[in-house]
C-alpha cells in the first residue's frame, strides 16, 4: 500500500497528538480525501494551506507514494 508522511502545523486541528505521521492511502487519492479520513469537514478544509514536497497545491492533487504533505493553518485578517 502507497504511504505519505502527512504534518500538521501551526495552530491546526490534529488528528493526534504528535505533528506529523506516515500514513497509507488508496491509490488515486487526493488530498480531499485523505484530510476527510482524518475527520476534517469540507467547511475544515477551507481553512488549510498545503503543500506538497516543497510546493503549494489544492485539494485535488493526487497523492503519490512517498509524498511529503504539510498542512498549515490559513491565516486570516485584514
């Protein structure tokens, strides 16, 4: 099974305690997915700012073995 070290950082809602964990998912996944098996609600999800291996990216991006996924609470204000 394909695996990604997913991190959440920040004042983010975590789904455990520690800030990241390598996690396996279903080939042809993307990001949606894999934050809503953790318990994040679409509403959630339009809160956080990913990037993958260096590099922002949306939602929709289809995981890869051995990705890197940070995710990082937006930041809000004006």
């Amino acid at each position: 099974m394909p695996s990604v070290t997913a991190g959440f950082f920040g004042p983010i809602k975590r789904p455990w305690p520690e800030h990241s964990r390598r996690l396996e998912f279903v080939p042809g996944s993307d990001i949606a997915a894999l934050l809503a098996d953790l318990g994040y609600s679409p509403a959630d999800m339009r809160r956080v700012a990913v990037v993958r291996n260096g590099r922002r990216v949306g939602l929709d991006a289809r995981l890869e073995d051995g990705d890197d996924v940070r995710f990082v609470l937006l930041a809000g204000g004006g």
